[in-house]
C-alpha cells in the first residue's frame, strides 16, 4: 500500500460508507425513522469522497507523466465498483423510496473498498497504461461493466431479503427446510464469492476467506433462528415480496442494459485494438455466461408459474457468474488478466 | 371453417402471452377443430418461452465448460492431459467447443426459436399498435387493476372538462367518448414501444448472422515486415498463407517506452500498394489500424530484425586503430595486412554457456584466403574480441536496430452487420425495458348533483409507481380519502 493522496481519500470514503451501513442499519433494526436523513447524508459524503478519490487519482496521473483514467487494475476497478454501487443504490432509493436496503448496499461498498486496501495482491499505486488499454471505448466499457455489476449486486441483496423473507415467511418456528435454504442461499454465495475473490492472492487466504464467509452465513442463520419472530418483524419494514420482486426485476433490467452495453464496448474496443470483436476469451466468455443467465431470468417471468422465488434464486446465480467474471477468470489464462497488478 | 353456430373468441392475456383462453359462447356441439398451422406441436413446441430459457441456459452452461477446458490444442494434447476425459473431449469437440456442431445447433435453434416467437406474436402486437377503425374498448380500461374509484361533489360537467385537462398534460391526445350516461376521457402513449422486444429479437439474429458471414468470409493473419521493406503475403491461424490484394511497406517502425522499460507506444509508418500504385500512406499506433477495401492493419508486435550502421573500431596488434561504419555483409581490409574482417549477422539475445549474452554480432575473418569460423562480439563491451587472441580486435561501439513491425491482418465481411446488431440491442433495450405504452380512461357518471369518478390505468411495464400516478390524478381531480 503506498501513501498518496488518493488511497488515503479513498479509504476513508470507505469508512464513510461503513459508517452510512451502520446508521442505515440502526434505522432499520431499531425502527428509528429519524435516523434514515443522517444515513442518507452519510452516504451522499462517502460517495462524493469515493468520487474526489478518483478524481485526484486521474489528475495525479497526469502529474507522474503517465495520464490515464484510473480504471486499468484490479484497485481501480474495484473502486469504481464502490461509487458505481453507491450511486445507482442512492439513485434506486430515491426513485423506488425504499430506505432500509441502504443497511445492505452501503456496507458492501465499504467491503468491497477494504478489499482493495488490504487484499496483498491489489496495489494502489499508480501505473502507466500498456498501449492496448489506451482508448476511449476502454472507459465506456469499464464505466458500463461496473454500473451493470453494481446494479446486479443490489439485485443480488434484494433477493437474498427476497428469500430471507420466504424462508421466515409467516412461520414461528424455523424448520429444517428452511434452515437449508438459508444454507444454500447465505453461506454458499459467501464462501464461493470470497473464495473467488481472494484466489488470486493464495490458495490458502481463498480458503480462510472461504470458511470466513461459511462462518458468518452460519451465525446469520443461528441469530435468525433464535431470535424468530424479531427477524420477522425486522423483514416487515421492507416492501413486500410482490413489490420487492418488482423492484428486483427493475434493477436487474437496468443492470441488463448496461452488461450488454459494456460487452458491446469491450467487443468495439476489442475490435479496433486488434481486428476481433470476439475471440471467446475467458473473460469475454464470462461475461457473456453473466448475460445469458440474466436473459434466461428476463424470459422466465414470462412463464407461467415462474414466480417471484424463482427469479430470486436465478438472480444469485447470475450474481454469482458476475463474481466469476470480475475474480475468477484471472485465475484461467487470457488477455484480460487484472492479476498483473 | 368456424360454423356459425359457434363464436370462439381467443383473448390473449398480457400477463400469459404462452397461452390462449378458448372461450366457447354458444353452440351445441364443440365440433373439432382442423390443426392450424399455428396450433400445430411444432410451432407451438418452437413458439414456446420455455424453450428460449432452456436454451440460453444450455448455451450458458456450455460456454462455462470452455473455459476450464482449454480450447485449440491439438488432439493430443487431452488425451495426455486428461487421461480418463480426453477422448471425451475430443470426439465431442469440445476442444473447439464455441465452433462445434453442437454449439453452433443451440444457436440455431435460437435463432428458430426467435423468429417463430417473432412471427407468432407479432400480429397481436401490430393490431394494438394499430388499431385501425375500432379504437380503444372501455370496458377492458375499466377492469385495469389499477384504478381508483370515488366520489366528488363537482358536477359531472365540470368533472368531465377537468378530467379532459387533465389527461391533455400528458404525453399523447386525450379524447373524450360519451356513452349512455357516462362519460369515457381516454388518453395512451407509447404504443410503438411494444416493438421494443422486436428489436432486440431481431437484434440478436444480426449479431448471429455477421458471425456467421465472418467465419466464413474472413480472416485473420500476421505479418512480420522489417522496416524498408514490403510483402503481401499473412499467415494465418490454420498456418496457411493467404496473399493480400495489396502490398505493404513498412516505411519506419518507432517504439517508446516508461521510465520503467515499459512500452508505452507502439508506430509504424505503412504505406499500401495496389497493382502497382501507391494507395494509401498511414501511421498506425496499438489502438488506432489502418483500414482499406475491407483489410484491417494492426499494430501488434514488433522485434529486432538486424543492425546496420554499424560502427566498429579495429585495433591491430601494432597498435593501429581504425574506425569504420558497415554494414552486415561488408568486408574491410584489415590495416597492417591482417586480412579482411566481416559481420555476417547479429542477434538480440545470444545463448551460450547458460548465460545470454545481448546484442551480439557474428563475425569471421578471411587471412590469407581461408576464412574462418564464426565468432562473436558483443556490442558495446570494448575489448571483448582481444580473448580471440588474434592479429587484431574489434570493438563494435554503435549501431543502428533495424526493427519490424507485426501487423495483425483482419477481414471481416460480417462486421458491419454486427455492428447495426449492437446499436439496434441497445435500442431494443432501452425501449423494452424503460418505455412503456399507457393508457388512462377516467369514467365519470352522474350521482345527484355530483358524480362519482373512476380512474384507471393500463400499463404495458410493471411499474411500482403505477399506483401512485393514478393516485397523484385521484387527487388532481379533488379525490380525497383513496385508499
């Protein structure tokens, strides 16, 4: 980790956010309405601080003589990733008004910024572009990729809430069926998306971070099932499964149109940097495996009897596909390798 | 082929557009109906939207299994790799999954599956499109779901013109029908957005087709021309050269690098030749090619092809020092009638010892007639040569690299359909997703002196804030206490 400027604004726009989860959080468990201005504020700050801290990132480039848009690396794009989700949940909770699902959103962007800070293999510091990465549609692109994987990732957590709501549904007593819902729906997508996404640092850290991901999907179930109808009560102040399926199916199609224009990006940029609008790269690949689960998700509200559950589980898959895609294809070879730095 | 002593009419929700309601309302008998083309297994089997799912997920989770198996080796290369699964992989092609005859039938059955979805929805979206004659029928606006219903103590009269200016702020024209005692105001926009979810359809056919036309009408190669020089001739993937309509010359070939031996920018100067005249001179960088009657020239690679101007410093065991300039191939005398002294070639990196040695010259000599074998200097180590051990030494000081420059060489006949294929998804898309076609019909019926007021809205989009539009209207209107 080096000490500039902009990591330094950066981490602490991450605090920020970590601070906007907890205020949203309390709001939410403690039914504090009062307290949803003071998060909403807290959030609007982490973002605009994520934001100066690209910002100063982008002209400190151009000071060390090596000017570029900071999204070439692992560290840049996952901060993006930060503001894009900040943004579109700020952007979602203003439209659709709900408040409480800021207590999920916001604290993601603060993880996702302490990954970047402390994961060994993600430097902060500033490199010079390779003359491949120079062009205007590589900022299209990555610009669209990451709206369209923020706007997954909040699809993602409303599902969770989705099935977190069916699972606890009306019923007093959790039961066994339940439980192993919650298993596959919590502690499986945890272990695996951490597992991915520190397998580029060492075999070893992906496995701790596996079993760290198992663990707290275990202890979110265990203070679910002891607590009963608490949990239950807390799920009321979200909107109701129709409407949450709804707001679901409304993120994901904003999410869809802008994987589709960052794919279209990628494949213009692809195909004026070296003649190829698709070489079925692994990346390239992934991307498209993301794209074509969100489009099966799409088709199959069309169906009947495909209801709103289903839909939830589809949207944790293709989730899922997006954190391959970000994380996994560094591990199987290609071009588009963010491990190197 | 209906009877008239039967009406069946088939009214197609929205909400279930997989399947039709068969609605009997008189006759006797049901007499059997001859298969329509339409009803027929086949199309509906093709029609249906749970084929397009099964598919794109069949088609997503064989993609899944090409990256982890790695594509374009030879045969070989699994059976050793992958003892227990590699003829598996091979007899089912997998190892070129992407352009397998399995892969490429799931995308052809999309495709099917697509343009008989199309075709089978199409006319009832034309036909709420374009109504023609008939117009909107109140009575489906009255049954929306989305409606408010209540009373007011404005007289109808007033209540109707207040409505009429209401639905006029909107997009589209607002009409007002009156019937029996009730008046209809209606107003809808947006009925073309239905088309959206064409456009995307036909979209994805596009993109299919340019990709198909290019695999089978393009090309991609390299070529490897050293400055000052030019060819016609690329090699492509399958190892067989194909000679290009033109001829391309490398003029000159830059590169720059970081502070930290980095490459930061990659140039060659091209200049192109057809039958004989000079077509077209361009600079082209890593991101910005050269492109003519359909050829793509691509800044790739480059290397180390030679040197020239090669300065070297002769020193006879006499002491006599000499400089000259040459290049590969030339012979000089060597003063003091040591013979004659030649640099034959030169190479970047040279092995030898386990060690490599950079930027190294082959050399020999010629004394009394007999030349011998080659030896080596390496640039810029002065003294080098003195382990010869020979009448004289030579120390090469500078020279001048003649690089090449790698062009990646692209035809692609099926990109412009690609591209329309691109602009059109994105289209498609922002329209089917984010547009809608609305109607709003307020009935109004005389109560009293007052009336009573019903409000209703048709969405083609679910949309959460459906409900409170029509209650934002309600309150417009002076509706008070809605549920």
């Amino acid at each position: 980790m080096d000490n500039s400027i902009n990591t330094l604004i950066i981490s602490v726009s991450g605090y920020i956010f970590g601070l906007a989860g907890l205020i949203y959080l309390a709001a939410w468990v403690f039914k504090k309405q009062g307290l949803y201005t003071p998060a909403l504020i807290t959030a609007i700050t982490g973002s605009l601080t994520n934001a100066a801290g690209i910002g100063i990132r982008w002209h400190e480039s151009y000071k060390m003589g090596m000017g570029h848009a900071p999204l070439s690396n692992m560290y840049e794009s996952l901060v993006f990733f930060s503001f894009a989700l900040s943004v579109v949940y700020l952007i979602y909770e203003n439209r659709m008004k709900i408040r409480t699902f800021g207590a999920i959103a916001l604290p993601m962007c603060f993880f996702i910024i302490m990954y970047a800070e402390l994961a060994p293999n993600v430097s902060g510091e500033i490199k010079p572009l390779l003359p491949a990465l120079k062009s205007d549609w590589l900022i299209a692109h990555v610009i669209s990729c990451f709206i369209g994987y923020a706007a997954f990732a909040i699809a993602f957590g409303l599902s969770i809430i989705y099935l977190m709501k069916t699972s606890t549904g009306t019923v007093e007593n959790i039961n066994a069926g339940a439980i192993i819902r919650m298993f596959l729906f919590l502690c499986v997508p945890l272990s695996l998306g951490l597992f991915l996404a520190f397998r580029t640092t060492s075999l070893e850290a992906a496995l701790k971070a596996a079993w760290a991901g198992f663990g707290t999907g275990v202890i979110i179930i265990f203070i679910v099932k002891i607590s009963g109808s608490k949990i239950i009560e807390m799920l009321s102040g979200l909107p109701d499964l129709k409407n949450l399926d709804v707001l679901t199916y409304r993120v994901i199609a904003f999410g869809f149109l802008f994987l589709t224009a960052g794919i279209i990006t990628g494949s213009v940029w692809a195909n004026s940097a070296w003649g190829s609008y698709w070489s079925w790269d692994p990346k390239e690949t992934w991307s498209l495996i993301t794209w074509l689960v969100y489009a099966a998700l799409i088709h199959t509200r069309l169906m009947a009897g495909w209801a709103g559950e289903r839909i939830a589980w589809l949207s944790i898959l293709g989730f899922m596909a997006v954190i391959f895609t970000y994380f996994g294809v560094n591990l199987l070879q290609g071009m588009h390798s963010y491990s190197v730095g | 082929m209906i009877s008239d002593s039967e009406i069946l009419s088939v009214h197609t929700c929205h909400e279930m557009p997989d399947r039709r309601i068969f609605k009997k309302i008189q006759g006797p008998y049901l007499m059997s109906q001859p298969l329509k083309s339409r009803d027929s297994f086949i199309w509906r089997a093709f029609a249906s939207i749970r084929l397009s799912v099964v598919v794109l997920f069949l088609l997503a989770a064989s993609s899944v299994s090409g990256t982890f198996i790695p594509q374009g080796n030879p045969a070989e290369f699994y059976l050793y790799k992958y003892p227990a699964a590699g003829k598996f992989i091979t007899s089912l092609d997998m190892h070129h999954l992407y352009s397998s005859w399995w892969f490429r039938g799931l995308l052809l059955l999309l495709c099917v599956n697509i343009t008989v979805c199309s075709i089978d929805r199409l006319s009832r979206t034309w036909k709420i499109i374009f109504p023609g004659r008939k117009g909107v029928n109140p009575e489906r606006i009255r049954k929306a779901r989305d409606s408010i219903t209540f009373e007011s103590a404005t007289s109808k009269e007033d209540m109707v013109r207040a409505a009429e200016i209401l639905l006029a702020t909107g997009k589209g024209k607002s009409e007002a029908k009156h019937i029996e005692e009730e008046a209809f105001i209606f107003t809808e926009s947006g009925r073309w957005t239905r088309l959206g979810v064409y456009i995307v359809h036909i979209s994805v056919l596009l993109l299919l087709a340019g990709g198909l036309i290019g695999s089978v009408y393009g090309f991609r190669g390299t070529m490897n021309i050293p400055e000052g020089k030019e060819a016609s001739d690329i090699m492509t993937g399958s190892g067989k050269p194909v000679t290009l309509p033109v001829a391309v010359k490398c003029d000159d070939f830059d590169v720059s690098f970081y502070e930290s031996g980095m490459p930061k920018e990659f140039r060659s100067k091209l200049t192109l030749t057809e039958n004989g005249r000079e077509v077209l001179k361009k600079d082209i960088l890593v991101n910005s090619p050269l492109r003519y009657k359909g050829l793509s020239f691509f800044q790739s690679s480059y290397g180390v092809e030679g040197a020239t101007d090669i300065r070297i410093e002769i020193v006879t065991k006499n002491g006599e020092k000499s400089e000259r300039e040459i290049k590969i191939g030339d012979t000089v005398e060597v003063p003091g009638n040591f013979g004659y002294f030649t640099v034959s070639g030169f190479e970047e990196n040279f092995h030898v010892k386990g060690h490599t040695l950079k930027e190294v010259f082959a050399c020999f000599m010629i004394n009394e007639g007999k030349p011998s074998d080659v030896f080596i200097i390496p640039a810029g180590m002065p003294g080098f040569d003195k382990m010869r051990g020979g009448n004289f030494y030579v120390n090469i000081k500078n020279y001048k690299k003649i690089w090449y420059t790698g062009l990646q060489v692209t035809k692609d006949p099926g990109v412009p359909l690609v591209y329309t294929g691109f602009i059109l998804m994105i289209a498609g898309c922002i329209v089917s997703f984010f547009m809608a076609h609305r109607q709003f019909g307020i009935f109004v019926r005389q109560a009293g002196s007052g009336c009573v007021v019903r409000i209703c809205g048709v969405s083609s989009r679910k949309n959460p804030l459906f409900e409170e539009i029509i209650k934002s209207m309600a309150e417009k209107l002076g509706g008070k206490n809605l549920e």
